[in-house]
C-alpha cells in the first residue's frame, strides 16, 4: 500500500535515494487513475494553476521536460501550450509526504489559466465579497482561436 511506503520513509534524513520507478508505483493515484498536480512558477513560487496528471502524463512530462496533464474534459492527454503557446517547461517536481498530490515547478510562458490570466487564481475572498482581482494577459480567443457557437 502506497500510504505504507510514504510512511515509511518520512523519517529518512536529507540525501536518502529511491530510483524513480519505485516511486512512480507508489504514488496515489486516485480511482480515475489521476493525481493533482500544482504548477508553480520556479523563481518567483507565484502559483499558478491545478490540475490533473495520469501516470502517462507524469512519465511523458518526465521524459520530454515539457509539461503534459490529463484532460478530463476531453479524456486525453494535454500537453500544455499544445494549441495556445502558453507553454510550461519543468524544472523540477515534488511529491508531497502521502504521494498524492504533485509540485511542479515550472517555467510558465505566458498566461498559465484558459482565461488568458497569468494564473488560475484571480478570485480573491475578501470579507463577504469575491473580487476579480487579475486582469488577462491575452484574449483567449486569440490562443485558442475562436470556439464555435
């Protein structure tokens, strides 16, 4: 069990070692076979944006140093900045103490959110209101082109 493993280890000192693929068939995927991944801007930490990554999309991310989720709208692969440019390249990726949810530290070009904001958080709660408080960066049509409708 995956928890097991996490627990196992957390008392480890700094420099402990384990190869890559034991940790890949640690991590706890959830009963879609996803894992939440955060994307963080490397040298600044501003947040960026969630979502979802599968066990291919982690290994493809691995491999091409290019950040990959998993739609779950469209049920594939997203490579990010396939359609729009707004690319993300990795510059490192943790994994929190229970295996369950992704750091990706990122080097984000251009707007990380659909809405062509630089990230995905712009609604700030203030007391009993919500305020807008981002504006974008781009106009989303023109990064992912005009949707039909």
């Amino acid at each position: 069990m995956s928890k097991d493993f996490f627990k196992q280890h957390e008392r480890e000192d700094s420099g402990f070692t384990l190869p890559l693929e034991e940790l890949l068939e640690q991590l706890n995927f959830n009963e879609a076979g996803l894992v939440p991944a955060i994307a963080q801007q490397h040298d600044s930490g501003e947040v960026l944006m969630m979502a979802w990554m599968s066990r291919e999309a982690l290994e493809e991310t691995l491999r091409s140093g290019q950040v990959c989720y998993y739609s779950r709208s469209r049920g594939t692969l997203w490579r990010k900045g396939e359609t729009s440019g707004q690319q993300q390249a990795l510059k490192s990726l943790r994994v929190d103490c229970d295996g369950d949810t992704l750091l990706l530290q990122v080097e984000q070009t251009g707007a990380a959110c659909h809405t062509g904001r630089r990230d995905c958080f712009y609604w700030r709660v203030d007391g009993d209101q919500v305020v807008l408080d981002k504006d974008t960066q781009a106009n989303p049509d023109d990064l992912y082109g005009k949707l039909p409708g």
